[in-house]
C-alpha cells in the first residue's frame, strides 16, 4: 500500500516545526543575554565617566544595534514604562528608543495585548497610557456589584502612586542644584528600579521644559 503523501507532507512540517521551535529557543536566549550585556556596559560607561560642568558638545554618534527582547522582559519593561509616565502616557516611538527596539515590535506588542490588559487605553496613533492597577494580570470575568467599589479605590491609589515618583524626581532633581544627579544615584536616593527611572526621563521627562540632560545619564532641573 502507497503512503498518503498528505501524510507525507504533514509529518514533514511536524518535524520542521520542532525544529524551528528549538532554534527559536537558542534565538531568545542569545537575544536575551546581548540585552544583560548591553545593560552591563551601560552602567560601566555611566561608573567611568566623570560628571561634566556644562553641555558638552554633541559628538557624531553611531547608531547602537537595535536588540529585541524577548515578549516577557519586553512585557514586563512596556508597563513600567506606563507605570512610571502616568496620565501622560507614552509613545511607541520614544519607548521603543528607550528599551532599544525596533516601534514594530512595541507596536505589536501594544496591538496583541490591549485586549489581555483591559488597563491599557490608547489615547491616539501610536500614543498609550496606563489606568486602574497596571498589574499585568491576564483579562478575567466582569466583577460582580459587591467587587465594583474597591476595585474603583485601588484605581485612584495607583494614580496616586504614579504621580508620587514624578513629584519625588522632580523634588530630588531641585535639591541636586545646577550640577544635577545621575539616574543611578537619583535611583538609589528614591529606592526606585533604576531602569523605572531611566525609562521616566526618556518619556515624562523629556516632555519636561524644565528638566534638562547635562551628561550621560545624568539630569538637572532648570530654574
């Protein structure tokens, strides 16, 4: 008896597909450990490099590699983002030049998960905010009445939480004076994630007149 070659073809493309799902693997993998050697080298160059006293001239600059993390650091790294801009929001294009990646993948990530994150509102094109409790948690059923009211109040505590790390880089900054505070110090003094901070100033920050980038990683408010 003749094999099918239906069967023939199916078998193929099981085997294929194992295939492509290890070495997908091995990509992820490889993809995240270029991420924790970037990150390394980022905080070296901020330990090394002495604080200016003024705006130095801008030197040609070569476009750094674009890196793809993989979909749960990326997750995990796209709420603290809203986390930490508020009601402002965020933007597809800064946030992807803050984490390194290509606006695709974030504009994907965005597009897959707003019905998984019910939390996550587009304001316009390309332009996301945070509401309610920004956990990450997966979409459940509708809360009956009972349950209505106290997730309402831990909405309005989050809101508040966002804006108490605005206020307090916004108030360490205005204590550092002319000369400003590094964003690992300014983390360390906040006992914030250093990467929260690194990801305000390159999103609420930088809508901010009056904070300003006077070296590497290091900021200063403007009186």
């Amino acid at each position: 008896m003749k094999n099918n070659p239906r069967i023939e073809r199916l078998k193929e493309m099981m085997n294929l597909e194992e295939k492509r799902v290890a070495l997908q693997q091995q990509l992820d993998d490889i993809m995240q450990r270029m991420a924790e050697l970037k990150d390394a080298l980022l905080t070296d160059s901020e330990e090394a490099e002495p604080t200016p006293s003024r705006r130095p001239a801008k030197a040609p600059s070569q476009k750094a590699p674009t890196i793809t993390p993989r979909r749960g650091v990326l997750k995990d790294r796209i709420m603290a983002a809203l986390e930490a801009a508020g009601p402002r929001g965020v933007r597809v294009k800064e946030l992807a030049r803050a984490l390194g990646t290509k606006p695709v993948n974030v504009h994907s990530w965005f597009h897959s998960s707003m019905k998984r994150y019910p939390a996550i509102k587009k304001i316009e094109g390309g332009h996301y905010r945070l509401e309610g409790s920004g956990s990450g948690s997966e979409k459940r059923s509708a809360p009956s009445k009972s349950s209505a009211k106290p997730a309402k109040k831990k909405k309005t505590a989050t809101r508040g939480k966002r804006g108490e790390l605005t206020a307090k880089i916004l108030e360490a900054l205005k204590d550092a004076g002319s000369q400003g505070i590094s964003v690992k110090d300014l983390a360390e003094n906040l006992g914030a994630n250093y990467r929260n901070i690194y990801i305000w100033f390159a999103t609420t920050g930088k809508k901010n007149p009056s904070v300003e980038k006077v070296g590497p990683a290091q900021y200063r408010l403007l009186s």
